[in-house]
C-alpha cells in the first residue's frame, strides 16, 4: 500500500531569548565555514553544547567537509549538553567579503529547515543568521527569514521559533512578520 506524505505549512513564533536553552528538536546555528566554533551564537552553542559538539564538527572537517561549509549550505550534528537533539550549522553571506546576494541568505534557511524535516524534527529554532559580525541589516535578515517560513511546507516540522536575541532584532522580526 502506498502511503502519502502531507506537507504542511508549519507555525511561526517569534521570541526573545538565549537559543542555546531552547527546548526544541534542532537550534540552528549561524557558523562560519570553519565549523570549530567563533564569536557570537556560534560561540554560544560551543560552550553551551561542550567538547562533543567541537569533535563532531572536527570530524566532519576531516572527512566530509574537509574544504568547510560553504556559505548558503547546512549540516548536522548532535547538540552535545544543549536541551536540542541536533544543531544545525550554516553559513550565512559575510556582507563583509561582498557576499550581499539575498539568494545565499535566503538558502541557509531554507537548507536547514530541509535538514530538520529529513531529521524527522518537529520544532527547530532560529537566530537572526548573518545578523551580527556578517554585517547585514537585521531588517532584511527578518524579510528573507519570514518569507522562507511562510512559504515552508515540511511532512515533520511543525513549528519554526525565531529567537533573537536583542530589542532590534525582536522588532524587525516582529514587523516583518
Ligand atoms: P553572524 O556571523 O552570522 O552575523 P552572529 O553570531 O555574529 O552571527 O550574530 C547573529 C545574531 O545572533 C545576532 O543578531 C546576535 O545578536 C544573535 N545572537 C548572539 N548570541 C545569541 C544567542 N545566545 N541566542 C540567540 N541569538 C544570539
């Protein structure tokens, strides 16, 4: 017997908060394309996930990422000591080194919530990816970030929570929604 697949358009929330303490299936993580951690949320999700996470990403490094991520894409892993089952790294565009194509924010979205649905997640969260030392204006990232949200139909997330992280982010999000 054949069995059909529903994909549904999951709920968004939109919260302030620290998302390495979020209780949901996958927290995505705004990495740089090193993956052995960095500065801001990345740094964060290191030090809240502790050494397994850092030997998960050293391993993909030798094997399966051994040039990194590159910008727009995403990957895997476990979430160490974090409340998560999974983080979920990707790379935003560094407006820095001239990567200011909408299309490589709109993607790393888009890859990781791809990846949390195949990892059969029902919730995953966000932070405003791109948003801090990448240099993009937190307005935009709100749009691009809504836009991908609403237009999402998974056959297993059912709830996608932006958490963010200052007063600025939390009321971009909130108009752009
Ligand atoms: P990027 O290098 O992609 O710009 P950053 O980590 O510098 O990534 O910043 C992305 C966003 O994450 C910023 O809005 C920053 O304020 C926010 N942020 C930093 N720490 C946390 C955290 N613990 N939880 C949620 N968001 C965070």
């Amino acid at each position: 017997m054949n069995t059909v697949t529903v994909h549904e358009a999951p709920s968004v929330e939109i919260v302030r908060g620290d998302i390495t303490t979020e209780q949901v299936d996958a927290v995505v993580n705004a990495a740089n394309s090193g993956l052995l951690g960095g500065g801001g949320v990345d740094g964060a999700i290191h030090a809240a996930a502790g050494p397994q996470l850092r030997e998960e990403c050293r391993k993909l490094r030798a094997t399966r990422l051994t040039g990194g991520l590159p910008t727009g894409e995403a990957v895997i892993t476990g979430a160490g000591r974090m409340p998560a089952r999974y983080v979920i790294h990707t790379v935003g565009p560094n407006r820095h080194a001239g990567q200011t194509d909408p299309a490589l924010l709109s993607s790393c979205f888009a890859e990781s919530l791809r990846i949390a649905d195949e990892a059969e997640c029902r919730s995953v969260a966000f932070p405003a990816i791109s948003a801090g030392v990448y240099g993009w204006d937190v307005e935009e990232v709100a749009c691009i970030a809504l836009e991908v949200a609403r237009s999402a139909r998974c056959a297993h997330v059912r709830l996608i929570r932006f958490v963010l992280y200052d007063d600025r982010a939390l009321a971009a999000f909130e108009r752009a929604a």
